[in-house]
C-alpha cells in the first residue's frame, strides 16, 4: 500500500503548488492600474491559446502535453481501478472457498 500513500502525496503538493500559483497570478503585479492588470491577463491568455494551437506537431502526435494534472488523475484511476479489481479477485476466490 505504498503506491497509494505516494499518490497522496502527490496529490497533495500538486494542490499545494496549484493554490500558490493561482494565488500569485490573480494579485495585481506592484499594485498596478485594475485596466493594465485586464490587460495582461487578455495577453497572457492569447499566447496560451496560441501555444496549444502550435503544441501539435511530430513529437506531438496526441494533440496535447503531459501535465501534472493529468499525470496525477491517471495514476488516482489507475489505483481506483486496480482496488476495483483486487476486490474482485478476493470476493471470487471467497466464494471458491466456501463452496470448493
């Protein structure tokens, strides 16, 4: 039961960082006029789409990039899934046991 204390972890720094991030990006650079401040949120958000646009290529067949988020959600159902099935294996050898 490593793996699950790991993904916790994991979990729970990326959250930690998240809430940092989105912290830091929604305070007002040196206390700067509110109107410049739309400004470079609208700058900022024009070049992210521009990049995703861009991001597909040869060595990015998907269409998209590996990010923490995604990495951490495909390890959480990973484990969902494999407790789902460990499950299962111990309620059918049970029943193999009573009735063998």
């Amino acid at each position: 039961m490593g793996k699950a204390t790991y993904l916790d972890e994991l979990n729970k720094a990326w959250q930690k960082e998240y809430r940092f991030r989105r912290k830091r990006c929604h305070s007002p650079y040196k206390n700067s006029d509110k109107n410049r401040w739309i400004e470079v949120c609208n700058a900022h958000n024009r070049r992210v789409m521009r990049k995703a646009r861009r991001s597909v290529g040869k060595s990015n067949k998907l269409g998209c990039r590996r990010t923490v988020r995604g990495m951490c959600a495909f390890l959480n159902e990973i484990q969902m899934w494999s407790t789902i099935c460990r499950h299962n294996r111990k309620v059918s050898s049970a029943k193999e046991n009573c009735h063998g």
